[in-house]
C-alpha cells in the first residue's frame, strides 16, 4: 500500500518557483515530485557536489573536452 501523501502549504520568491518550475518542465515531472525529491535528499543528508548541481543547469558545451591533447592546438604555444 503507497504512503497517502499530505498537502503542504508554503511560500517562494517568484524567481525560486519559476525555477522550479522550468526544472520540472526540462526533467518532465511535475513540481511536487520535485520538490519532494529536493526534501527527501536534504532530510537524507545527500549531498551532489557543484559540478552536478550546475550540470542541470547549464547546456551541454560542444567541442574538444581538452585542447592540450591536440597537437595543432598547440602550435605556437610558449614563444
């Protein structure tokens, strides 16, 4: 038998619920599942690190992951 959930009431700034909002749109899942998600790992202790944290918001990057691997990238380094 699933947990009946309880109705919770609290408030946002208008910018913390657009963000939530277009969170929940770009994951496609509704804003309570996210919500309760964000909740249940803060009262777990879970902890992501930045670079996870910004991964979601930031788009993908296109290109060499390390331009020191290519040797034309390289030409004229140092003089």
């Amino acid at each position: 038998m699933a947990n009946p959930m309880r109705t919770v009431s609290f408030k946002l700034s208008e910018r913390l619920d657009d963000a939530v909002s277009d969170l929940a749109r770009r994951r496609k899942s509704g804003r309570s599942a996210l919500v309760r998600e964000a909740l249940e790992a803060l009262v777990k202790g879970k902890r992501r690190s930045v670079t996870a944290a910004v991964d979601e918001l930031v788009a993908p990057v296109v290109g060499p992951a390390d331009l020191s691997t290519n040797p034309k990238h390289m030409v004229g380094y140092g003089r």
